[in-house]
C-alpha cells in the first residue's frame, strides 16, 4: 500500500502527543492482572517469569510442514549433548494450570506456534534447574490416567525439544482455591482464585530429563483432527465457558512487564483505535495445505522518525529474485509471519534481517543474537508493521530493544531458524491481537492500556463477524 507521508506525520504526531506509543502504568492492580470470569469470558493474568541458560543439542533445522506432519507419532531424538545456550531476552509470559485431585496449581508459558500442552514430572533429574512452579506431581493426583502414549515435539527450528507421555487428568485454567497462589512478580499482585474446570483432558509430562526447555506449554496453534477433543479452546466452547474458539492476548511494555490472555472475549482498554481484521493464510509448508498456526502475510515493514519520514526495510514483491524459490513464505504478496506467543522476539528471514540491521550499524552478532547501544532504547524512531490495507501496527525502540539481566541490550530480532519467519514478544508489545480460530482471522491495535474507570470486557459471539468492530477505550 503506497505510504502517505502526511497522514503518517499526523499518525505519530497524535501517538506521540497523547502518550499512545508508552503504556500506562497504573497505581493500583493493573486491570490485567485481574482474573475475570464472566459469561462467554475468562481473563487470566500472565505471569512474567525470567527465562534461564539452557543446554542444548545441536540444531536439526527442521521444516515446519515435517514438523506438522508428524505431530502425532514419535520422533527419536539424539543422545547428544549440547551447549550451553544463554536466552538474554529474559522474559516470557506463563498461565496458571490447575491439574489433577486435589488440583496442583503448575504454570505454562502460552505457545501459539504448538499445539501440545505439557508440563514437567516432579520426579527425575533437571537438565536446567527447572522451577518448582512448572511441575506436576503424579503420585498426587488420584484421577490421573496414563493413555499409553509418547511424543517428541521439537521447537525453534529443532533448537529445543521435549519428549513426553500422554495422561488424561482433571484440568482447570486459572487456579482453584485449593492450589497453590500464584507468585507475586514484579511487584504486580494478581489476584484470584477463579478457575475454569475443563474436565478430564489429554495432555503430556515429561520427565525434566527428558527435555532441554526450561519451562511447560499451553498449546493454542491449531491443532490436528484427532486432538481437537482435548484442544483448549473447543473444551471451553463445549463446556460453555467461551461462545466461540477465540483469544485475546495482551502484552505490556517492558517497564511494567504485565500481560493477560482473555479467552473468548476483548478488552477497549488495552489498545486504541480500530480492532483491524487481518485473514490467516494456510500454513506455507504444510503439504496438505492446513491452517496449523495463526499466520498472517505482512506486506511492508519500514522505519519511521518523529516527522514521519523514513526508510522502507521490506516491501512486497522486493527482494532477491531466489527468495520465493528457497522459501513458501515468500510470496508476491509479501511475507507468510507466524504470531508466537512463546517466542521472544522477530525472527526474520535473511534478506529481511539484512535490511534491519542496516538501520542498526553499531549491531554486532553475539551467538544468535544482535548486540546493540542500549541508547537505542531512548531512540524516537518506531518500526512500521503493515499487513497489506488490513491493519498497521507502530513498535517503538523501547520495546523492540531488549535490556538483559546484565544491562546488555539487544535487538528485537534475528535470524528466522529454519523457513518460519516469527513475530514474537518484541512485536505484541505494541499490539493488541485477537485471535478468531473459527472465522480464520487475527484482529490487531496499537496497544496501549489505559485506566478509564470502567470495563472494556466484550464478549466474542459465535458465527461470521464474531469478534465486534469495536474502538479501544484509550
């Protein structure tokens, strides 16, 4: 879509004069800390936890049509051992489980580009120290089943991998007055309990050595035939909880470090403007041409100054001529890009991030990451993300630059492992995103967060247009 330098200047003149570019930080419980349960809704807070240095084998660099295709069978993993491989992005977002009888409260990072939900044995030896939050004692629970099942999942390319095996077991999202309480991070107190009872489900454990990650998943990609009846979201639209298979997410910017998930609803008071309706597209990879993961096809990508000036990193059609030739999501119409939940920042592909990284000339590679000035985090330029005439979203440096536990900083994006380009936690800092499993669409705004005195909460309906075109409060 041509640019129109005037209308930008007047876009960023207005994000910038109101304040709509930096979250609010509110003084008292920030709205979405709060667990909410109403008709057709049910808010959970995301719980911010540091991530840690994790072992790792070395990478098989698999293509993710391999990895759906065999999503329901076992795949041998490598007894071989691997580096220590330190994740400076530092944060990533979990949910509260309650799982077995009497309920064990266990908490799972939200993973939009998986389908298998699974947390940890409480028994085995660690691999990486892994929290007491994230595990699951079977010798506790008196429903717990085992179905005879084992499955290896591989993540990021084949960077990490867990393998787990399938039990059936009483599962509640958000936390029982019986479980355990969440911990109070960040200074952020989160309240509760409220807890959605799912019945019994089908989900994996796996032993702590049996895996180089360092925490639990919640499943939310979509899944495979045979797994919808233990699928999240179609047991909370049978039991009544939701009206239709549809999510909001809501991720705050890195001074705060909040979030929630709001199954079957939106919330007006965390973003601003129009909710903008963007069409999934088929999984590029997928041989049978599957919806598998919430893609969405971004057509241009540029980086703005204060006047509205700037320069174009990625238009659709651009390119190297070999692009589309190596790689499905490259298209004429622009780049196929997965929203990750559990991913911590862009993973772009080469050509892309070659064009970044030229507006970033003090960058240097570190691992597999970009080492960057930490002034940059105070530079007034934002990175414009458009999805063709659907919908535009505007990421400051201050949340695109990441600052680790060290004061190192660093960039918001890297090389994409293997063919899937990712838009991960760098980018739903400024974007407000629903996600409509039924009708095939993510609905995105400029996140803000806001105090209004009022409730924003709107329930999802069920059949076409379900998720309502509705402004932000902020």
């Amino acid at each position: 879509m041509p640019s129109r330098p005037l209308a930008m200047k007047s876009i960023l003149a207005g994000l910038l004069a109101f304040g709509l570019l930096v979250h609010a930080a509110p003084a008292d419980v920030p709205t979405e800390n709060k667990t909410v349960q109403q008709p057709g809704i049910l808010q959970l807070p995301l719980v911010p936890i540091a991530r840690k240095s994790r072992r790792v084998e070395p990478p098989i660099l698999l293509d993710t049509a391999e990895e759906e295709e065999t999503a329901n069978t076992t795949v041998k993993k490598r007894q071989v051992e691997g580096k220590l491989y330190p994740d400076l992005t530092q944060i990533y977002y979990a949910v509260a489980l309650s799982i077995g009888t009497p309920p064990q409260r266990v908490l799972a990072d939200i993973d939009t580009a998986s389908s298998l939900t699974w947390v940890f044995d409480s028994s085995g030896t660690s691999r990486n120290s892994v929290d007491p939050d994230f595990v699951f004692d079977k010798l506790r629970s008196q429903t717990l089943v085992p179905v005879g099942q084992q499955t290896t999942q591989r993540y990021g390319g084949g960077y990490w991998f867990v393998t787990a095996n399938a039990y059936m077991d009483e599962i509640a999202l958000g936390r029982t007055s019986a479980s355990s309480p969440l911990p109070l991070l960040f200074s952020n107190p989160i309240s509760g309990p409220v807890a959605a009872a799912l019945g019994s489900m089908k989900f994996g454990i796996a032993a702590q050595q049996d895996s180089n990650m360092d925490r639990p998943l919640v499943g939310l990609a979509f899944p495979h035939d045979s797994e919808r009846p233990d699928f999240i979201l179609d047991r909370m639209v049978d039991r009544g909880v939701i009206n239709s298979r549809a999510f909001s997410v809501y991720i705050s910017d890195q001074r705060i470090r909040t979030g929630s998930i709001l199954f079957g609803g939106i919330d007006r008071t965390m973003y601003t403007g129009a909710l903008q309706r963007v069409p999934m597209i088929p999984s590029p990879l997928s041989r049978k041409g599957r919806f598998t993961r919430p893609t969405v096809q971004m057509s241009r990508l540029s980086i703005l100054e204060p006047t509205g000036s700037g320069a174009v990193i990625f238009d659709k059609g651009q390119g190297p001529p070999s692009a589309q030739f190596q790689n499905p999501y490259i298209t004429s119409e622009g780049i196929g890009f997965v929203i990750d939940t559990g991913a911590p920042m862009c993973y772009f592909p080469p050509h892309i991030l070659a064009n970044v990284l030229v507006q970033f000339p003090n960058a240097h590679k570190n691992g597999e990451h970009f080492q960057v000035d930490c002034s940059l985090r105070h530079d007034p330029r934002v990175l414009k993300f458009e999805f063709g005439a659907h919908a535009t979203i505007h990421v400051p440096m201050k949340d695109f630059v990441w600052q680790s536990q060290d004061q190192s900083c660093w960039l918001g994006a890297t090389e994409a492992p293997g063919k899937t380009p990712q838009l991960g936690i760098s980018f739903l800092r400024s974007a407000y995103v629903t996600f409509d499993y039924d009708n095939l669409a993510v609905h995105m705004a400029q996140s803000v967060g806001c105090v209004t005195g009022a409730s924003g909460l709107v329930a999802i309906d069920k059949g076409p247009g379900a998720v309502p075109a509705v402004d932000g409060l902020c």
